[in-house]
C-alpha cells in the first residue's frame, strides 16, 4: 500500500488498523488510474480524520476521540470488497473516525472543495475528476 508509511509511529508500530475483508472478484472493465487516485485520496482523508481525532500526530500510542462515542478504540480503517451481481462490485471503506457532516457530503465532488482548514489538499479537485468514472 502507497499509504503504508502514514499507518505507523516513527518507531515503525502501527497506529492505525488496516482490516480488509476482500471478496471473490471478478475482473471488471474500469478507469485504474482514476480509480486508484480516488482511492489514495479518500484513504488519506480517512487517515487525517483518524490522526486529528485521536491525536496521533507524532504519538506513539492512540488516545480515545475526543467525542468518546468510538466502539472501537484502536483507530481503524476497514475495507470491504464484494460482488453484488453478476457485472458489479461494491467497494466500501469505512473508519471509526469523527465522520463526515452532512453538509461537506453535499460538496464532496465540487471542484477544489476542502474540509481542510489550510486548504492545502487537492482531495475536492480529484473526486470531482474521478467521479465520471464510478
């Protein structure tokens, strides 16, 4: 994984779970470099929201999120693939982050459109570019 290094402390522990819990696919006809690209950005989203809200930054050790409402209190991001017919698959990737609000759900495929207060990511500009292809 490109992100590998983003899931570990300085010390090389994990910080961040990695479950993946992958089906038996098919080959499907798709676009694999927009596809990737979007998947690289929302897994670095998930990892972001994960890093803020348990504040890992350069800790080793993860904390509680400061909502306290988390099940699960090792940061964790899950991916699920499986096959829902005969020419379609479903791909979910899901973390026990803080979420995202209702309002940035309406915008996350406008272009250059951030939840990120330096506004420093192009994550807004690629999902608007990748979505023809989903």
């Amino acid at each position: 994984m490109l992100l590998q290094n983003r899931l570990k402390n300085q010390s090389g522990d994990p910080i961040i779970q990695v479950l993946k819990e992958y089906g038996s696919l098919f080959y499907i006809e798709c676009y694999p470099g927009q596809l990737n690209q979007m998947f690289i950005n929302l897994l670095n989203n998930a990892i972001d929201a994960l890093e803020e809200a348990y504040g890992l930054g350069d800790s080793s050790s993860p904390q509680t999120p400061e909502s306290g409402e988390s099940n699960n209190p090792i940061p964790t991001i899950r991916i699920i693939t499986e096959k829902i017919d005969a020419d379609r698959v479903a791909i979910r990737i899901a973390d026990n982050g803080p979420g995202i609000t209702e309002s940035a759900k309406n915008h996350l495929f406008d272009p250059f459109f951030t939840t990120k207060p330096h506004h420093n990511s192009n994550f807004g500009e690629n999902f608007s570019l990748t979505r023809p292809c989903i």
